[in-house]
C-alpha cells in the first residue's frame, strides 16, 4: 500500500480522509493547524468533495460537525487545547446527546507551551465528559487511530477524543495508508429525540452515557494501541502515547530490559492495569502531560510504589523527553559539551514592514502622554508587541479577552483603557464582548488590527475579511466612531491625530487599523507571478 | 546504521528544505526516518531547529537524546553552538560562516567562529552565500550546505540526487541540474 512521510497532523488528516469522512472543521492554532491545511490542499479530499473551510471559532466548528453526524456523516473537529475550553459547552453535552455519523474531537496539546499560554491537558476534559480517548504514539498510530475512533464511535454511538501533542503532531514518519473506503450515507436523524436536551431527556442519556462506560472500557481493553511489553526485576514503567517512546528509547540506548505497559486508549483499562501493577514493587507512570493518572494510581493514601512528576521523578511540568526520563529509570544522562557562554537568544519579533509595527509606534507616541493608561493584548502576532522595542501591552490572556478587559477596567475607572486585537480574534470571541461594550457605554478604545489574515498560524483564511465595519455597526458602534486608518510609515503624525481623538472619546470607538500582512502580501505576489 | 542530525538556523532560513531533501533520500535508502520540527510563534526570526534521525532499524524517540547527535548541520554560525548538550563526543559541525544579524547583542563574530572550531574535531565551515552566487543560483544556499555535510550522514550521494530531483523535478531539468551541482560543489 502507499507509503507517505507525513507529520503527525497531517497523517491525522490522511488518515481522516481515507477513513470516509465528509467535513472537517476548525479554527487554526498551534500545533493543530496543519490538519485542517492538508485536507485543504488534498486533491483526494477535494475529489470527495470534503467541506474544509475554516469555522469562525472553535465553537462553531464543533456544532457544525456535530450536525454533521447528526445527518448521519463522519467528520473530524479540530482546535488547540486551549480552542477546547472555547467550544467546552458543545463538547460536554455531545457527550450527552450522542452522535448519529462518526465523530471525532482532534485535540492538540501544546506541554511546554511553545506556541500557547498554558498547557493543559485534554485527557482531563475525556475523563470529564466521559468520553473514549485516543493518544497516539506514532504517526501510524495517528493515521490509524483516526479510522479506528470513528468506528468506535458509531458503535458506542458518542464523540471520541483523538489527544495529539506538539511532538506528535509536529513530528514526521513514514506511514503506511489503508484502502479508502466510502463516506456514510445521508442519514438524517430526525426520528428520535436524543439530541434534544431537554432536562428529561438529558437525564435518561446520561444515564446511558453511564451505562456505555463498561462498552467503552471494554475497547481500551482489547485496543491495538494498549500493550504489555515483558521485561525482568519488580520495577515496571506505565507510560502514556508518547511518553511510551522516550522509556523505549532510554531501554534500547542503555539494553534495560524494563516490564512497560503502554495506554493510548482510554478510559484505563482496569483489570489490564490492576494485574500489571499488581506484580511490580515500584513503577514510574510517565504522562506527556498533567500527573493525571499517576495521581489516580496513587490514590487518596498516596500509595508509595508509584512514581513520577508528583514526586520529582519526573519534571513537574513541561514536555518530556528521553533526557528527563532517563534519570526517572537510573540511567546517567549522557551529555555533550555545555552551551558556551557568548550565547545569546532571538526572541521571536514582528516581521519587517508588519503593520502591527506601525500601529505601535503611532500607539506608544499617543499613550505616552497619559501616565494612568493601560492597553490590554489578545492572541495573535500583535502580542510580540509586548516584547522590546514596544513594550506596548499590559495583558494577553485568551481569545477577545482584550476587549472585555478594557471594559472591566474602564469600569473600574482606568481611562484610557486600549484594547489591540487581531481581526480572526475578533470575530472568533471579540464581537460579543464589543456589543457589552455598547450596550453599557464604556469608554474604552477599541483598535482592531486587520491584517485580513489569521497571521500567526501561518496566514488562514479570516472570517471577518472586508465585513468589519458592517460588523461593528451592526453590534451598534456610532457610525463616526467607526474610523479605519492605515498604519503606514507616511501616515505617522495623521492616524497619531486620529488614535488621540478617539482615545478622548466619552463612548465606544473602533479603529480598524487596516494593512495586508506581510506574509501573505509576499505569497500572493509570488503566485501572480508564476 | 543510526544517523542522529540536527539542523539548525534562524526561522525563515530555510532549513525545512534540507530536512526535506534528507527526509527523501533517507527514504529512499529504505531508512527509517523521524523528523521533529519547530511550527507556529518562534518561527517569527527566533532559532528554529529540526531533530533529523535516521536509522535502518526502529527508532522510539522523535528527539534525539542529550549527547547523541552525529552531526550538527546549521545554516548560521550562532545557531551551531546553541545545540551543543546534544552533540556526540566525536560528533561533527557543518555550519555557514555567515552571521544572520537579527538582534543587537549578536556576539562577536570571530569569537563565534573560534568558538564553532574549537567545539568538535570535525568542522566545516561553508561560504554557502558565495558558492551559491557564485553557482548563479543564490538560492541553492541550503543545498550548499546539505552537500557540505552529506558525507557525515551516511546516505549515499545517488540517494541524494535522486531525491533532488524529485523535489525540483517540477521545475524542470534545468533547475535541477542547478541543485546537483550546488550539491556538488564542496565534495568534489
């Protein structure tokens, strides 16, 4: 069969279209991202006509594949750990209504926070919603497990998790595809009363939901991607998707020939997990994660013989590699020379000629002249802007957060209260947090930074492009306070003009600082071209 | 045989090319092959690094370990020294002498050379810039630097070739023939 060399994501995205499904959905975020692009640029996708857009949010995307399998078709919804927390509420009660057409969650985690603000650990929400689970360790794995979740999930008829992390998703390997098979039938099911939750109905699913734990405990057990490895002594290692790799790698390298029992399908399977701990004095759990397991092991008394990041055998928090690990199975780390001390870091930095650079500099002169202001950031490539020579933000917290912190603080009596945000941004969380705004008629200064483009994740298509003046009239922003500028060396001193008369508004006031990302500008060019 | 390579530089140099190119031939060597990259915020100039391994038998770990490296192949001088925990003891440097000056505090520039020299028993520098120029193709630069560094990496120059032209086929023969010969210019 076809062999390809493929990133993790990407072999999720593969393996999504070769396993028959008919949409996915997605709002772009590291490491996630190249999912949804594959399937976008992939000739076999677009020959199966398999709807790709990118959704507004991350909410949005996860009820439209909901409807999806509601009419009886398979797909796949994608997002960031931090997207989950955006699109919790569908993700908890789809878990209540069930599903009609395969569905899967495609969750990429960020340990270490390379590219996020934090580094939660999607495993907590599976348990949380009660939902089968899939941690790949692999990229063929990845591909699989794909076609395996959403046979699953139309068997026990729920969503199913597929848990990638930077390493996996960002990683590539050889993989080796399947047969493609047929996407599902139109299928429409309007003939039960499931996916309506009202509070009866609601409490007879969950009580199924309850009941399918024993189904779905049941495929952890006899899961090709759940296995025993044998090995000699009493010490014993549990390791996690892609924790299983760097214990491997660590036995191979140092010829340890440790018993390993490897989980990437969850709920735990109990009597494989019981009769293996059951034979072992000591064992290290090893979680690419949160200690979420090693704490449920431990239990209540903290039951000794288990080790791992709660007790310092492993680090507590950030990525694991064979260097941390090795320590874990006492094995001396090798390790080359240190780094020489001349060597000095390259902080990540706008681009040259980046409108955000411009809207800074216009910004920073304007403000300077008010000691008690404070501009709060969102998410995006605006937020190096926290970074010298700006320094120009006081917070970054969570998509459109910068609006609505604006808000709070100019309640509280902060004048003037800035907010910066991106145009993906906006319309991904920041339109409802504007209409707050108007409705209590704050002072604060609203600067959409529209560089038509999701910049950061590498130029996305963005929901809002050329609708953002419709959009902030119709949340009801007075039409002359409504002001675009375009952040530009030659217009310094004109949009500074502009930025303090809006400042001293007493209202709400939009600028849309408008000018084409760099980057995208760049590629576009470079395709007329050819 | 197991190949442990990192390739470093600075987010926009290009280094993902080499590491496709590598990913390729190993392939077609019938290697194995796991190739961790850098996606998303640090590509905006800061260092960016790709863990290259290679191997004819299974390969766990998509990082390489802590001293395990065989080679340390970077477009940029600086870059080279950033990875050094990782370089074998008898582990080789393959690197452009060209500073990429993206930040004030850029160090020395003859101490950063002096530096890389003393780091390993094996090192190449490489005036990738002026071989590429020189070529008439300046953006052969990253292929410059592959071909530099093919004779540490265990795969054999057919293998390379072949994958060169697989990746500029669509380009035509010419600029194929450009890229092996850029690939050639510092092994013959």
């Amino acid at each position: 069969m076809d062999k390809q060399l493929l990133l993790g994501a990407e072999a999720v995205a593969v393996g999504a279209i070769d396993a028959g499904i008919s949409g996915v959905y997605a709002y772009p975020g590291t490491p996630s991202t190249e999912i949804t692009e594959f399937i976008q640029k992939s000739k076999d996708a677009q020959s199966r006509k398999i709807r790709s857009k990118w959704a507004a949010n991350e909410k949005t995307a996860y009820e439209a594949a909901l409807g999806m399998s509601f009419a009886g078709k398979r797909s796949i919804v994608c997002m960031k750990h931090v997207g989950l927390n955006v699109c919790a509420d569908p993700f908890m009660n789809s878990a209540i209504t069930g599903v009609n057409g395969g569905l899967i969650l495609v969750v990429a985690d960020d340990p270490s926070m390379h590219s996020s603000q934090d580094e939660q650990d999607s495993r907590a929400y599976g348990r949380f919603a009660m939902l089968p689970l899939l941690e790949p360790a692999t990229q063929q794995e990845a591909y699989d497990a794909v076609r395996f979740g959403l046979d699953l999930s139309e068997a026990v008829k729920l969503p199913v998790v597929l848990r990638l992390t930077t390493r996996m998703s960002h990683s590539r390997a050889v993989i080796e595809r399947k047969a493609m098979r047929d996407q599902n039938a139109f299928n429409p099911d309007v003939n039960t009363r499931q996916w309506i939750l009202l509070p009866a109905i609601a409490k007879k699913n969950y009580a199924g939901l309850i009941d399918k734990q024993t189904a779905i405990e049941k495929s952890s057990a006899e899961s090709p991607f759940n296995k025993v490895v044998e090995g000699k002594g009493k010490k014993a290692v549990i390791a996690f998707g892609i924790g299983y790799n760097y214990v491997m790698e660590v036995c191979k390298t140092n010829n340890l020939e440790l018993p390993v029992l490897k989980i990437s399908q969850y709920p735990l399977p109990k009597d494989m997990v019981q009769s293996f701990i059951d034979k072992y004095d000591d064992i290290l759990i090893v979680e690419e994660g949160y200690p979420i397991y090693e704490e449920l092991l431990r239990g209540f008394s903290d039951n000794k013989k288990f080790r791992g990041r709660l007790d310092g055998a492993l680090p507590r928090m950030g990525e694991l590699s064979p260097d941390a690990v090795a320590p874990a199975l006492g094995v001396k780390p090798v390790v080359g020379q240190p780094v020489p001390d001349i060597m000095v870091n390259r902080p990540p930095a706008l681009c040259v000629g980046c409108s955000h650079r411009d809207l800074y500099e216009e910004l920073n002169s304007v403000l300077s002249a008010y000691p008690g202001k404070a501009v709060f950031g969102d998410i995006g490539c605006y937020t190096l802007g926290a970074l010298p020579p700006y320094s120009a933000i006081n917070s970054c917290v969570d998509m459109g957060a910068s609006i609505t912190m604006a808000k709070g603080a100019a309640e509280a009596g902060l004048h003037p209260a800035v907010a910066v945000i991106g145009d993906s941004t906006f319309t991904h969380s920041g339109m409802t947090g504007l209409l707050d705004c108007v409705n209590d008629n704050v002072q604060v200064t609203i600067i959409i930074s529209d560089n038509s483009t999701t910049a950061m994740t590498g130029g996305q298509d963005s929901a809002g492009t050329n609708k953002m003046v419709d959009i902030c009239k119709g949340l009801g922003v007075e039409p002359e306070h409504i002001v675009t500028i375009v952040p530009v060396k030659p217009r310094l001193e004109q949009n500074i003009e502009i930025i303090k008369k809006e400042i001293d508004y007493k209202g709400v006031s939009v600028i849309l600082a408008q000018r084409e990302c760099m980057q995208t500008l760049a590629r576009k060019k470079k395709a007329a071209k050819k | 045989m197991e190949r442990n390579i990192i390739i470093a530089g600075v987010g926009g140099q290009g280094i993902l090319t080499i590491a496709t190119i590598l990913d390729m031939a190993a392939m077609h060597a019938g290697l194995n092959i796991k190739q961790a990259e850098v996606h998303g915020m640090s590509q905006r100039g800061g260092e960016v690094q790709t863990h290259l391994r290679i191997a004819d038998g299974q390969i766990f770990s998509d990082l390489i370990p802590m001293g395990q490296a065989d080679l340390i192949l970077s477009v940029e001088p600086l870059e080279s020294l950033r990875y050094l925990p990782y370089l074998k003891k008898d582990g080789a440097i393959v690197t452009s002498d060209e500073p990429f000056k993206n930040i004030g505090n850029y160090p020395d520039e003859q101490k950063v050379l002096d530096t890389v020299r003393k780091s390993a028993e094996n090192v190449v520098f490489v005036d990738a810039t002026k071989i590429a120029n020189e070529l008439g193709n300046p953006k052969s630069y990253n292929i410059v630097m592959l071909g530099a560094a093919a004779r540490f990496i265990g795969i054999s120059n057919a293998d390379f070739e072949w994958a060169i032209g697989n990746l500029f086929g669509s380009k035509g023969q010419e600029v194929v023939d450009l890229n092996i010969k850029a690939f050639y210019a510092t092994t013959k």
